[in-house]
C-alpha cells in the first residue's frame, strides 16, 4: 500500500451498498434501471431511488450526465478502490495505521486461509524481485 493520501468516502447504508453493486455491475445507470433491478429484492418509488442517487453522488460515489431528460449515473470510482480506502480507514482507526498489524491479526484469528497466505507470499516475492532488479540495473547505471 502506498503512502498516497486517500480521500476518505462516507460510509454507505445498506440500500446505498445494494445501488452500488448494481452500478459497478453495469457500468452506467438510469435511476429507472436501477429500481427495476433491485426490485425484488427491495421495493423503491422512483422518487426513493433518485434520493439514493443523489445521496450517493453527494457522497462522492457516484457522477451522472444528463441526456435528453434522463440522468445517466456511473461510479466515481472503481469498486476495489473503495475497498482499498475503507480498508485504509480500518488500519488507521484500529491498527495506528499498521497495515502488518492488520494482516498478523487476520493471521492470528485464522481470517486468511493456507491458499491465500501462499498467494500473498507470492505477490510478495514478486514485487521484492522486481524491486532488485530495479536496484541493480540503477546500482549499474552509476
């Protein structure tokens, strides 16, 4: 992760969550789409879901553009980094901005399985291999 200042999203509410997953599913949206699609799951006036929106847009999630009169909304971001920033929240408020505290804990209390621990030794091999040759061809250079 890097030292880069993420601006911090506010918190989604369940019905935002669900508009969310819709739209990054899609790509682009119409209010209308959008209720339709969560329809059977969660029943919503027009009116409700553009409240959503608009709530969601404010929140800095969500952008729209206007063609003819519909508002066509798409995701400000993508969804991995709103992931990213919630989880940077996390380890600034409980981990004193430890991202190895975070991952010893999900070690400790068995949150990341055998596979996983492998995958994330991999990754990190990898980038420590690209990082020395990087080095060396610098080292070279001088």
């Amino acid at each position: 992760m890097t030292n880069t200042k993420l601006t911090r999203l506010k918190n989604l509410g369940e019905v935002e969550q669900s508009v969310m997953d819709y739209i990054w599913s899609r790509g682009v949206v119409t209010a209308e789409s959008c209720r339709e699609a969560l329809a059977s799951t969660r029943s919503m006036k027009g009116s409700t879901i553009r409240t959503v929106l608009r709530r969601l847009e404010e929140k800095g999630y969500v952008t729209h553009e206007v063609q003819g009169r519909t508002f066509i909304y798409k995701a400000s971001h993508r969804r991995q980094n709103v992931a990213v920033r919630a989880v940077k929240s996390i380890i600034d408020r409980f981990c004193g901005g430890s991202a190895e505290e975070l991952v010893l804990g999900m070690v400790d209390n068995e949150v990341l399985d055998h596979k996983q621990l492998q995958r994330l030794a991999r990754k990190i091999a990898e980038r420590n291999d690209g990082a020395n040759v990087s080095v060396g061809k610098k080292e070279r250079r001088s």
